[in-house]
C-alpha cells in the first residue's frame, strides 16, 4: 500500500498470507481494521481476500464495503474524503 500510494498507483486487490513457521501451509486472512482503513483511500471496490473457512486455501475475494457495511465515511460526501483520484 505505502509503495503504491508513493508511486500514484491505484490498489484494486488485497490479499494477506501468513503461516505458522517455514513448513506451514499458508493460511489467508482478511485484512486487520487498520489495513481496511488504509484502504478506504482507494474505495470501497478494493477486492480483499477472504478465507472461506476451509484453512485458508481458498481464498474468496469480496469487495471492501462488504467488510464494513456501516463505515463511517458513508455519513460525508466523497467530494469531503481523501481519496484516490486517476
């Protein structure tokens, strides 16, 4: 995200993979509250990998707004928010 954001780059997708040690199966995890903050600045439409409760092996990517159906940016106008711009 901080690459992206220096280089003007827009995010469309997000995904966090993580395991217990080198010998671990990899696991996904949807992404923490403050990366869903930090997203927010590329909209609501960034796709965030999901796990689908199967050990994370397969992955189902949702939009952002379906991670935070009440956020509190909805009460303001875009027009009022940071936000990525082409």
């Amino acid at each position: 995200m901080c690459e992206a954001m220096k280089l003007d780059r827009r995010v469309t997708h997000t995904i966090c993979v993580v395991r217990d040690d080198e010998h671990a199966p990899f696991t996904v995890l949807s992404p923490c509250g403050i990366c869903q903050e930090r997203l927010r600045y590329w909209g609501d439409d960034v796709m965030c990998a999901v796990s689908d409760n199967n050990q994370g092996e397969h992955p189902l990517f949702v939009p952002l707004r379906d991670l935070q159906p009440h956020h509190w940016t909805q009460v303001y106008p875009l027009t009022e928010l940071e936000h990525y711009e082409r």
